[in-house]
C-alpha cells in the first residue's frame, strides 16, 4: 500500500482517537453523499460501530446539523470526506464532543486542537475513501473493501498516486490496470452504477449504502437504477453541445434536469475538452449551484470559483485543484455570468 504523507495531521493522534473509542457512546459518523464518502463511511464503521450514520453534503454542515448532534448526546464526532471551511462550527462541536476529521479537499483551516483531529491529504492525489483505508487497516483486515476504495478512487480521479496498490487490486479479479485511462471494465462499470444509483437515491443514500456489500459482483442489483440516471447524463451532454456559451476560452451552460446529475455530466464533458475550464450551473427558485472542472490543471479552480463569488452573501465554494463547486443566492446569477464573462 502507497504510504501517505500528510498535509496537516499526526497520525498518532489518530490511533489514539480510535482506541478511545471503547465504549464510548454516542459516536456519530458523518460522511459525503457521493461514492468517495459512501465508501468512506463502509470502511470508518468497520472498525467504529457509531451510533448515529449521517449522510451530508457540504451546505447540510450547518447549525441545525450541530443542534441535531446536541440533542441525541454525541460524545465523539467522525466527518470523512467533507470539505468543512468554518471554523466557528468546529468551534460549537467542540463544547459537547471530541472530533475526528478525514478528508482530501484544499482547506482554509487548520482545525487541528485539544479537541479536533484534522488529517488532510491535500495535494498528495488520494481519494478520501483510500485514506481511510490506509489507516484503518493497520487495525483491522479491511481487504475485502480493496475494490470499493479502488471504485472511490476512479470516481474521485484520485488513482495515479496509488497505481501501484490498484494494479494490484485489479490483478486480483483479473483485470489489469490502466492508469493513462481507466474508463474500461469492471472497476470503472461498478464505480459508475453506484454513482448513478446514488442519484437516483438522493436523499435516502443509506439505502445504497445499506445495498453494498463486501462483493463486487453485488454492484449489478444497482444497474437498474443507474439506467434510468444515465438517460438524463446523455440528453444534458447533447444539451450542452448545443447551448453552452463560450467565453474567453471557458465554457458557461446551464442545464434543468430530473436528476442531481451535474457533476457527473461535467466530469463526462470535461473528458472532452480537458483544456478549457467549464462551468455548469444549475438554479432552482432560490439559490444556483455551480460545478467546475478543468482536467489539464492550469486554472486553480477552488481560487476562481471564490473570486467569482466574492461578496455573495450566503454563498460558498471549495473543492479540488481540477474539479470544484459553488453555491449561491439566485439574485447573483447575472452578475456571476458577468464575472467569468470578465475573466
């Protein structure tokens, strides 16, 4: 296994959590809603047990989430794969818990205390679900999760660094890696249907989690879902064909679809064009979400979407050097059109 060099963190203090956790009570584990964090939450309950398995996305990390921690008595609080930016939030957790923080995206925070434990693998091309496994594995056998972390790592394009350890996860189910280009067998086929089934089952992703087992092969009872999914992917990239707006190089498009669909279809255009940095942006009544990718890596993508949203009240933005997010009130839509129309 790919040793792991943290950015920010001491792993002892990590094993020292763990062993602490004897008998402690209550234990809430709080993980991302897509395949990395799902995977994450498999591998961090093996050896956890919580009481409380929480699925969240990045906006949901607010203060009913702290309230809601408050009043079921939580002693010791697990986040992985969450790109928490707030310090003040961190802050409230920390009057009625111990805290426990995985993670891989940029951070603004060190949030590293007497009572926080902050790893992060930033810059070092993990996926969160990979780190996870890294460190619990060197307190149990977690091998029969080689190929759901191998799957969060595809999904999260977080598989160069590790090559070596996924040729080897591949070779045992025969199949060989290739690390130039991935999108082929059954690895990549299974990563996809649980990324589409997560979709479908936006909301209640337990159930998916509940679905997975340690068997590759179990991933076919999701493809049914994940069919229904791929159709919306396939009309919001002929879409996108037809209505994207260019501006300076950097595709802008907006897109409606039945299903929470954005980042998958981004990541499938940005496959395409891989040197020019594109912008999805879905709204609602209220609030607009942004989905940014650019694969060629020469636009820091979290430093962009910030100055983009720069002064936006209730907005936010973060996420990985290639692929980032944004989120904001509607009543900001035209003057950030305007804004990457300047760039």
């Amino acid at each position: 296994m790919q040793q792991i060099d943290f950015t920010v963190g001491d792993e002892r203090r990590f094993f020292d959590f763990i062993k602490r956790l004897d008998g402690s009570r209550k234990i809430a584990l709080i993980s991302h809603t897509d395949l990395d964090g799902i995977a994450c939450a498999k591998i961090m309950n093996e050896v956890v047990n919580a009481d409380f398995l929480i699925f969240v996305n990045y906006s949901d990390i607010n203060g009913d989430l702290i309230e809601e921690l408050k009043k079921k008595e939580v002693t010791k609080v697990i986040f992985t794969d969450l790109n928490i930016n707030r310090a003040d939030l961190v802050k409230k957790i920390e009057d009625f818990a111990e805290i426990l923080i995985i993670d891989h995206h940029i951070f603004e925070v060190d949030f590293n205390s007497d009572k926080t434990i902050f790893l992060n693998t930033t810059g070092k091309g993990f996926s969160a679900g990979y780190v996870c496994y890294y460190l619990l594995s060197q307190i149990k056998d977690i091998d029969k999760y080689d190929w759901l972390i191998a799957c969060s790592s595809l999904a999260d394009w977080c598989y160069k660094e590790n090559s070596s350890w996924m040729r080897e996860v591949y070779g045992r189910y025969s199949e060989e890696f290739n690390a130039e280009d991935p999108r082929r067998g059954k690895f990549w086929d299974a990563a996809y249907s649980i990324s589409l089934a997560l979709i479908y089952f936006e909301g209640k992703e337990k159930e998916i989690y509940e679905m997975l087992t340690d068997k590759l092969e179990d991933v076919d009872k999701l493809k049914t879902f994940a069919q229904k999914v791929k159709g919306d992917i396939k009309k919001c990239i002929e879409d996108f064909k037809e209505k994207k707006e260019i501006f300076n190089e950097r595709y802008f498009f907006e897109f409606k679809s039945q299903f929470s669909i954005k980042s998958l279809a981004i990541n499938e255009i940005s496959t395409e064009h891989p040197d020019k940095t594109i912008f999805v942006i879905e709204c609602n009544e209220n609030n607009c979400a942004v989905s940014a990718r650019r694969q060629d890596g020469n636009e820091n993508l979290p430093e962009l979407l910030n100055k983009l949203v720069d002064g936006f009240e209730n907005s936010d933005a973060g996420g990985h050097f290639k692929a980032a997010g944004a989120n904001f009130p509607k009543e900001y839509y035209a003057e950030f059109k305007r804004r990457i129309k300047n760039l």
